[in-house]
C-alpha cells in the first residue's frame, strides 16, 4: 500500500549527517519542475523535526518522495517564519516564506562622477508577498490581498480587482500538496508604492468599472440624519456592538452563562467575613480571570482606580486554588498577594471598618 505523506530527506555529506521526517502539507513556487518551498509542515521524532527545520531554515535542499517519485525541493536561506510543537515522542514544525521586506537597491552611478562623490541613490524594489488561504474562497483572497497592500481596497471591489490582477499575472497561484486540508497559496508581486494595484484601481474607477460607495450623486450613503457623535451612535451602535461581539469573543458571558460554584463560594465568604459582597460587574471579571489563569496561567486585570481590581484578583485566585485543593483533597490553600503600602493600609481601614458595621 502506498503512503500518502511525503517522505522528506536531508543529507550532509560533510558532517555525513541524514534526516528524515515525513511532510502531509508542502506548497512550492516551481523552478525547473522542482520547486522552492514556501511553506511546509512536516512530523517525526522531535530531534529530526528539530534538526529538519534548521535544514530548510538554512536553505538546504530536500529530497521528497511520495509514492515512488522523487523531487528536489529549494529552501530560501533564513526566509520562513518557523513554529515548532511536540506531544511526548511525536513532534510537528511548519515553516512559512516571509514577504519581501520593502527594501532600496543602489542605482547605477558609474557615469555620473558628482553622484558618486556624493553617495550612491536608492530606489524602492519591488517585492514579492506571499498568501495562504482555504481552497477557491475569493472573499479570503481579496481580504488577504488587502492586508498586503496599502492601497485602499474595499469589498465592493474585490471581483473587478481579483480579475485585473489575475489578467497581469498575479496573483500567481503555487503547487499546494495537502493531506488534511484543501488550501490555495499564491505569491503577489507589488511594484513600488503597490503602483501596479493603484494603476488598477484608478483605471476602474475613470472607466466606471468600480465606483467608491455613496460616491454616486443622488445615491443614499447611509449618513442621512447624522449630524453629531450621539446621532451616529444611535444610527450605527447597534451594528458596532455586533461587530465587536463577533470579533472578540469574552471568556465570560454574564449574559449567557452563570458564574460557577467556586466564585460563588468566595462571594459568600467575602459576604459573611466583610458584611458586603462584589458587585456583578467584578464578580463576572472574577470568573473570566479565573478561566484566564486556568488556561494560560496568566492573566491581567485592566481597570480604573477604585475599581477593585485586587478584591477581583484575590477572588479568582481563591476560586481557582479552592477549586483545585477540592480536586485533590487539600483543605487549605496559600496565595500571594503583592501591592503597594499605601494600598495594604487601605485594606486594613476597610476591614475595619466592616467589622465595626
């Protein structure tokens, strides 16, 4: 039976050192029939992976083979950006070919004598960018395209743009290999400045190809009745909020979701001990903290002063460590918690004072 991976090997004569690791996504720029690789994710032991990535990092050649037939893959010398994982004896690396960094190349001056004297001028390159995305999703195109140029494109434009850069040649589709994934990857070529997506965009809109939304005379452009800030938040707020809910998703919906028995244990206490409980904004800031240190073991309380960020803190802390102690058995926990003097004595005149009530 023939394997789908890619057999990935590398060899040094001089250091008579080989490696192997077996790739399931490989995306190439061809050259010759071969190809220079411009991203890869390959598997094995963690020190081949390891010593693999260096390999193409370096710009090494690798010999690829998958069911039978063999090809010779290039690597750009220290031209990908590298992220390597492992699970136990099992490692992944996947290398991704950086853009072209925007860079000047020295014009000719060996026939202008003053030039020279005066040190050599420089002129913008063009560069190539590279585009990864999921397989015939033109939306994503067109917005990765975005990202890599500063010419101002909008989603009214995508198709007349997409289709004028494919008629010059770009962007230039590469031969993806995927196991896992259906994916296209592209490499974009930008003139200085991006003339070659501005000399588009300004040809669209003198031919009437393309047209800047609400630019139309007569035409509504959504902005009928807005005259100040507070008109424009109660024409638009709604679909600001919803944008924002979209795009950022919290740790913790008050909203949507209850607060678990930990914090409420902590809430109870702080109630019996200090003869007042957090309000419901902190006490939903205290679970989200609490879900934030039990994922990442780290996480950070931005808030004005005043606002209880260390009743926040201690709170989460305590339902988290209380949470664990219960898991394993322990009855009691210690935590840590550092803060300026002037703050400790503040804590201790509010204790007071709540015990004193």
């Amino acid at each position: 039976m023939s394997s789908r991976l890619i057999e990935l090997s590398y060899f040094d004569p001089g250091a008579k050192v080989r490696l192997t690791a077996y790739a399931d996504t490989v995306m190439l720029e061809n050259a010759g029939g071969n190809g220079t690789i411009t991203a890869i994710r390959f598997g094995g032991y963690p020190e081949m992976v390891r010593a693999m990535s260096d390999a193409i990092y370096g710009g090494g050649t690798v010999e690829a083979v998958r069911n039978g037939e063999k090809r010779q893959f290039k690597s750009t010398p220290k031209g990908y950006r590298r992220q390597l994982s492992h699970d136990g004896v099992y490692a992944t690396a996947t290398l991704m070919a950086n853009d072209d960094k925007l860079t000047a190349a020295p014009v000719d001056d060996s026939g202008d004598d003053d030039r020279a004297e005066t040190g050599t001028q420089q002129e913008l390159q063009p560069r190539k960018c590279y585009i990864f995305c999921p397989a015939g999703d033109r939306d994503r195109l067109f917005e990765e395209v975005d990202r890599k140029t500063a010419a101002p494109l909008v989603p009214a434009f995508r198709d007349y743009v997409l289709d004028e850069l494919t008629a010059q040649g770009d962007p230039r589709q590469l031969e993806v290999v995927s196991l896992r994934e259906k994916l296209d990857a592209y490499v974009l070529e930008l003139k200085p400045e991006d003339a070659n997506v501005v000399e588009i965009l300004e040809d669209g809109l003198k031919s009437g190809a393309i047209a800047i939304p609400g630019a139309a005379p007569g035409q509504p452009d959504g902005f009928d009745g807005v005259e100040n800030i507070t008109d424009y938040l109660n024409t638009f707020g709604p679909t600001v909020a919803q944008r924002i809910r979209s795009q950022f998703q919290p740790l913790f919906d008050p909203a949507a979701e209850p607060l678990s028995e930990e914090v409420l244990a902590v809430n109870d206490t702080i109630m019996a001990q200090a003869g007042h409980s957090l309000y419901h904004a902190q006490l939903a800031v205290a679970e989200a903290t609490k879900r934030q240190l039990q994922r990442k073991k780290i996480a950070l309380i931005v808030a004005e002063c005043g606002s209880g960020k260390s009743k926040i803190g201690a709170t989460a802390l305590g339902a988290l460590q209380g949470m664990h102690a219960a898991l394993e058995g322990r009855g009691k926990t210690f935590n840590l918690i550092m803060a300026p003097s002037h703050v400790t004595k503040k804590w201790v005149r509010e204790r007071f004072a709540c015990q004193r009530q």
